[in-house]
C-alpha cells in the first residue's frame, strides 16, 4: 500500500518537474524576454518589471527545481517577497531591495561581464556564491543583502505548496483518530496513519 | 446602556452576589466553576471581551492560504528579543507609529490567529527593571494561547525549604492538594504516561501522545543516566471529557504550535469551554466583560470586602457592584496591582497588605538555555508524520533530589521535541544554497531534536513590583513598576542547564549543532508567580493555605500570586488545584456565615 502510494507520488512529482522544465524550454525560445513571462498572472507591485525578473531567477539559484521537486519559481516565492515588501511600511527592507538588485547585475557584470538575467545558470551560480562567501559574518553590501535575500526565498518556499506539499511531502495537518509514534504505555511502535 | 457581551445575558448590577470574581482565566473561571457548583450566585468580571476564538485560530489553515504565512499586518509590531535586552519598560507608548504593539511572542509562526487576543502594549504600558511580560485580556485569559504543559508540585516543592533552609515552605503538603489535582485530571482531562517519580507526581492520565524516533532514543539514554524523558504531560483531553459538550477530544491535528497555542475544537483547555460555559449552564452565573477592575471596594464599619468598582473597558463608564466575598483571580501581576490600588483609611498601604509582602517575593521560571542536535542514523530516512500530536516531551527534574548540588540549590526540567514539522527546522540555519542546500534540508529535516530548560527562581523579598507614581494605563490607572533581576542561585542553575542539555544529547548519540546558555529578560516563561503569597503567619504572607487574606475575611486571591515558591513545574495546573480547594473552603465558610 506504501509502495502504491510513493508509485504515486514520483508519477506527480515527475509530471510537475516536467512541466516546470517546458516552461523554463518556452521562456529560452523567448528570445532573451523577461523571467516574469514565467508567472504571468502576477503583476509585481514594489519590483519593477525588470526588478521581479530577476528576483524571480535569483530565488530559484537559491532553491532550485531538482529531481525531487520544483524550485523557487514554481513556488512563486519572488511574488510572495514582492507583495510583502509593497505592503511594508519599513524603508529599510525595500531600499535593501532596491539596492541590492542593483549590486547584483554590477557583480554580475564585473564576474560574467553579463547582467544576472543575461548569465548562464554557471554564471549565475557564481555570482550567488560571491554573495554567500561570508554566510556566518557577512561584511560587504552584497554579503549583507544575501542574508534577507535568502531568508525571504526560504521563508516563502517553505510556506508555499511545493515546499511543504511536494519537497517536504508532509504529512501532518490532518485529523488523526490516534496519534503516530512510539507508545509509553505499550512499549510499541504505531506508525500507520489512521484517519477518523 | 446596553454592552455588547458576544451572546451573554447582561448581568444584572444592582444586586449582591455571593461572589464576585475578577478575571477569567484558569483561576477565574474555576472559581466561577467551584463555587456555581456549590449553588452560590456569582458575577465573573473580565476586563477583555469575549472573543470568538474557534473561528479567530483557523488551526488548519495552510500557510500559503494566507496572505502573509500567517504573519501579522505590516502596521503590528512585534516586540522582539533585542527590544527586551536594550530598552528598559514602557515598550511602547500611545504615540506609537504602529497600529498595535504586542509582546514577544507574536513573532512566532501564526501569529496574525492571536493577534487580537494580546494586549496592545501602547494601551498597558509599564516601568522600572526589563521584563517581558505577556498579557491576554479576553474571556478565558492567557487560557486562550497557554503552552498546555500541565505538572503537579511534590513535597520537594512545598517543603523545599526544610530540605534546603531557603525560603518558606508551604503551608500545605501535597497530601492537601493531591485529591485537588485529582478533581482537575477528571474534570478538564491531562494526557499523559505514568513514571512513578516522588518529585513529579503522576496523574489520572488519558493516552499519551506518542514519541518519535529522536525522542525515543534520547528517552532510552537518558533512563540510563537515571534520567527520565516522559511524553509531555498536555492539559489536553486526549479521549476527551464525556461530561463537557463544549470540548472534543484531540485529533492530533499537529497545528498545536503554529499558532501561539490555541486549540480551535477546544481539546486542550480554556478556561471559556472548560469552565465558564458549563458554569453559565447552573444558572449560578453571571458574566460581565470589558470590566476593567479598578478598586476592592471596603466597608469601613466591617472592615470586610463590600464590592469592587470597575470601568467599562470601552466606553470608560464608571460602575460599582456588591458581593459578600470578593476572589482575586486576575493573575500574579495584576492581582498584586488591584490590591495595591484598593488604598482606603483602613488599609493605607492597599488592601490585605498589613504584612507589606504584596508584590513581593515575585518569581517565576528562568529560561533560555537548551541545546539543538540531530540524529545521524535518522538523516535522509525519509519523511515521517512526527508532530501530529500537542507537543512532544518532557524531561522530569533531576538535580538536588538525592544530592545536594554544591553551586545552586532547587531544579529544572526541560521541555522538547524532536522530528518533522511542517516548517523543516533547519531550513534558516543551513548555509549554502543551490541544489545542495535543498537536499540537505530536506535530509536533516526528520533528524532534527531540541530541548530548552525551565528553572526554579527563587522567591525572594527584594524582586518586587509596585505602583508607579506618575505613568497610567489608557484607563487611567496607576501601572505597575517592575524590581526584579535574577540572582546569583539563577545564573549558576542557568550554566548548569546548559551543561547538561548539551551532555545529555551528546551522552544519546545526538550531535550537537547549537546550545544556548544566556538567560532570557525575565518574564519570558510567562509563569510569574509569588506576589501575595499563602503561609501561616499573618507578618510574612499576604494569604493563609485557603487562599483567603489575613486582614480581611472575605478576600481571596485564587491565582498563581499566592505560590510559595515557583518549583520548576509550570503552573496552571497547580493554580486550578490550589483555587478549587480555596472555594469548597469559601463555599463552606459563607454557607456558615463565617464570612
């Protein structure tokens, strides 16, 4: 019955995955146009255009689409920060922002002599890893932007549908008639998952 | 002029009560409890509204349904960690730029469910020493959002003084309180499994929540140690109460922790569902809310309690009403406040203070160091159903039973628990990025096990609150100024508990990834205690083993003000034992007009 059910599972997760790789296939054959073409029913309200384009690639650097489950585009995570940063009514998270895309394409430019959204998926991976050189103290403006930068891709792709539902594939949430786990008063293990 | 009460009858003003008590949490509403059921007329006062909670929490609402993850409004401030550590109270005042300020512990995950159950900080503001205090004015309490481990106090607690010659001990024993204790197992329900420990006594148990593999080795090693890991001792009806058609029994729907506490089906307990509501039903009693109590009213021929004034929380009014006893169930804090602001010419320093101990003695639990680990074996074993259940374990007190530790006297226990949650615990600490980073995530998130410590503070004299002489709350009443700093005795149990933590994980085979030792701003175990407090001498404590002042016959204080000492056990349960004894003595005292 397990086995049915992973069968399951994979078949979902592969039909997914392979949806996700048409759709990044479609947005090359685009011409070089915006990464937005990749969730068009959203209209960013704090990040330009060009600003949400690159958000949205930067996100799914940090949390990519692999074997197991999509990444942070699917998720929409750039469109969860975006709403978030055009209701904040702190300056300090939405100038860091602001200015942070912009140090991006300059480290960009200065590693790949390329803008991020320009870059190949090696490039781009590389101008990440300059961010996240210094993870445990970081120092300089770009180390520091990578700080809420992933923090905010985490935050939303952990919270969203892919992450808990096809990455994290959890469980819980669910009315249980008894509860899992191992049991003080009998000694056994109960791991079924029994529903009411 | 008619008061909007969410469905309740209005109660009538003008007559007497037989009691009148003020607040509504686990104190108030079992003494609203206890007493109806002995027949008497009682007015329940709550300064908050009733709030309908069951549709406020949305327990099983998935994050990505809400517009912010369950996080609040971008115009709430949560007061955070630092706030504590640098400024010095008020946190906030009327002018703030934020719309609502709460304490710190609306920076949890879900917080938008409960934030109209917090006090708004700018509306109570309060001075003197940092302490983070958290306040829930509404029918039911901090019942509404409480943290549901539910612990009886031993003889090591009531007698510790006499084991160690700090302190006092209690005029009670347990032997008084276990039949208590009992009464409250039966009637709200605790799940929970029985270890035949003489220092943490077991209860009248319903199934225990089920532990999982993390859990199980750690509980495994530390038997070996002489240790004991028990499933967490909830105040959840784990097989539900027969007798309460308010409550269901638990579904272990997992949400348990998401939300600030709060339990939408009424399995684990408030004091509304548990307690008022069936109250209500004896016909016995009447509920007033936004009820903000300002004064102990005094009959200057009897020098006994007459009464209590309060001012309608949101049209300001002014009212008086009568009761021939009045109970003080409006918690450590503000209880003291209440019987400080009750000055007369009978009792200049505030009422039932002749001892000057009221607000003093204040204590509490000290927290803050724990330790985080993972289970190698567990890393990359797939995905496990492991937080479908209240909460995980609990780790019983284990020093100075049998020896006598040479750096600090009293105990600690821990709380914690180990295993997938919704949220992977390790998604923010894991560095890297990339197609690693996601893998590995994803790996460590069922490995993962944490435990953090609670610890006895000692009752002492000099950690005091009282009135401040100039700031008012938006009511217009004094507010409380804090004296408390934490003591030699508490820095060294806080080094031990972080010692211990990190041993105890390191002795199962868990490797560590992260300990704590720093103490957090007092106040953060929200279990403040002490501050008018129950002994036999009428010179050194504010009430006798009856709850009931020694100045004046007809006052009780029913809440966790009147403890001792604050042992390392959370409260609540205790709270309600001690308030049910209180009132059968009460309902018998009135009954023979001795009150």
């Amino acid at each position: 019955m397990s086995d049915e059910l992973d069968r399951r599972d994979f078949v979902r997760i592969a039909a997914i995955g392979a949806a996700a790789a048409a759709t990044g296939a479609a947005q090359d054959g685009d011409g070089g146009g915006t990464g937005a073409a990749t969730t068009p029913a959203y209209t960013p309200r704090f990040f330009t255009p060009q600003e949400y384009a690159l958000a949205d690639e930067l996100t799914e650097v940090i949390i990519p689409t692999d074997a197991e489950s999509p990444g942070a585009k699917a998720a929409h995570c750039a469109a969860y920060i975006d709403y978030r940063l055009a209701e904040s009514e702190d300056p300090v998270p939405r100038d860091g922002w602001r200015a942070g895309l912009k140090m991006v394409d300059a480290l960009s430019q200065k590693l790949n002599g390329a803008t991020f959204l320009q870059a190949t998926p090696q490039q781009r991976i590389a101008v990440v890893a300059a961010m996240a050189a210094n993870e445990e103290s970081p120092k300089t403006p770009e180390e520091k932007f990578f700080e809420d930068l992933k923090h905010r891709a985490v935050n939303a792709y952990y919270t969203s549908k892919i992450g808990i539902h096809q990455d994290q594939q959890y469980k819980g949430n669910v009315y249980l008639e008894e509860f899992v786990g191992w049991d003080a008063n009998d000694g056994q293990w109960h791991m079924q998952i029994k529903k009411p | 002029m008619a008061i909007d009460q969410q469905g309740l009858p209005e109660p009538d003003l003008t007559k007497t009560y037989d009691a009148i008590v003020v607040g509504s949490g686990a104190a108030g509403g079992m003494a609203a409890h206890v007493l109806t059921s002995h027949g008497l007329q009682v007015l329940l006062l709550e300064a908050g509204r009733k709030q309908p909670i069951e549709r406020e929490l949305k327990s099983m609402q998935w994050p990505y349904d809400h517009p912010r993850r369950g996080e609040m409004p971008p115009d709430y401030h949560a007061l955070g960690y630092n706030e504590y550590t640098i400024r010095q109270p008020p946190y906030a005042t009327a002018d703030s730029q934020y719309k609502k300020v709460t304490s710190y512990i609306q920076n949890w995950n879900g917080a938008d469910y409960s934030k109209d159950i917090v006090v708004n900080e700018k509306e109570h503001p309060y001075t003197g020493t940092k302490y983070a205090w958290v306040r829930a004015r509404l029918l039911g309490g901090k019942t509404a959002i409480w943290g549901r481990l539910s612990l009886r106090l031993s003889d090591y607690d009531f007698k510790a003084a006499s084991r160690d010659g700090y302190g006092e001990d209690w005029p009670i024993s347990y032997a008084d309180i276990a039949p208590y204790y009992d009464k409250v197992d039966l009637y709200l329900g605790i799940s929970g499994h029985r270890e035949n420990l003489p220092w943490l006594p077991d209860s009248i148990f319903q199934r225990p929540v089920r532990l999982n593999r993390s859990e199980v080795l750690l509980r495994e090693s530390l038997a070996k140690m002489g240790r004991t890991l028990t499933p967490y001792r909830a105040g959840v009806a784990t097989d539900g109460v027969k007798h309460n058609k308010y409550r269901s029994r638990c579904f272990g729907r997992g949400a348990c922790d998401r939300h600030v506490g709060g339990c939408d089906i009424h399995a684990a307990f408030d004091s509304p569902t548990g307690l008022i509501y069936p109250a209500n039903d004896t016909g016995h009693l009447s509920i007033r809310t936004n009820a903000t109590v300002r004064e102990v009213l005094v009959d200057t021929n009897t020098g006994k309690a007459r009464g209590v004034s309060f001012i309608d929380s949101e049209d300001m009014t002014e009212h008086e009403v009568r009761g021939r006893a009045v109970l003080l169930a409006a918690s450590t804090l503000e209880s003291a406040r209440l019987m400080l602001l009750s000055k007369s010419s009978l009792y200049p320093n505030g009422i039932g203070n002749s001892s000057g101990h009221v607000g003093h003695n204040f204590c509490e639990h000290i927290m803050g160091p724990g330790v985080t680990g993972f289970v190698k074996d567990l890393v990359g074993k797939g995905h496990t159903l492991d937080d479908g259940r209240p909460a995980g374990f609990y780790v019983a007190r284990f020093r100075n039973l049998k020896e006598r530790n040479p750096k600090f006297i009293r105990g600690y226990g821990f709380e914690g628990d180990g295993g997938m949650k919704m949220f992977p615990t390790t998604a923010y600490s894991t560095h890297g990025f990339g197609i690693e980073y996601k893998k590995k995530v994803r790996d460590y998130a069922g490995a993962m096990i944490g435990m953090g410590g609670f610890g006895e503070m000692l009752a002492r004299y000099e950690n005091y609150v009282d009135l401040d002489p100039e700031v008012k709350d938006r009511w217009g009443i004094p507010v409380l100024r804090f004296h408390i700093q934490f003591g030699d005795n508490e820095h060294a149990m806080a080094a031990d508990m972080g010692a211990t933590a990190k041993e105890m994980f390191e002795e199962a085979g868990i490797e560590v990834v992260h300990s704590d030792h720093e103490l957090l701003t007092p106040g953060w175990s929200i279990h403040e205690l002490g501050t008018a407090r129950m002994g036999n001498d009428p010179k050194k404590s504010v009430v006798n083993q009856y709850q009931q002042s020694h100045d004046v016959k007809n006052l009780f204080v029913v809440d966790g003000s009147t403890h001792v000492s604050a042992a390392n056990q959370n409260p609540t349960w205790t709270i309600m034992a001690l308030c049910w004894r209180s009132c059968d003595y009460l309902a018998d005292q009135l009954r023979k007009g001795e009150l």
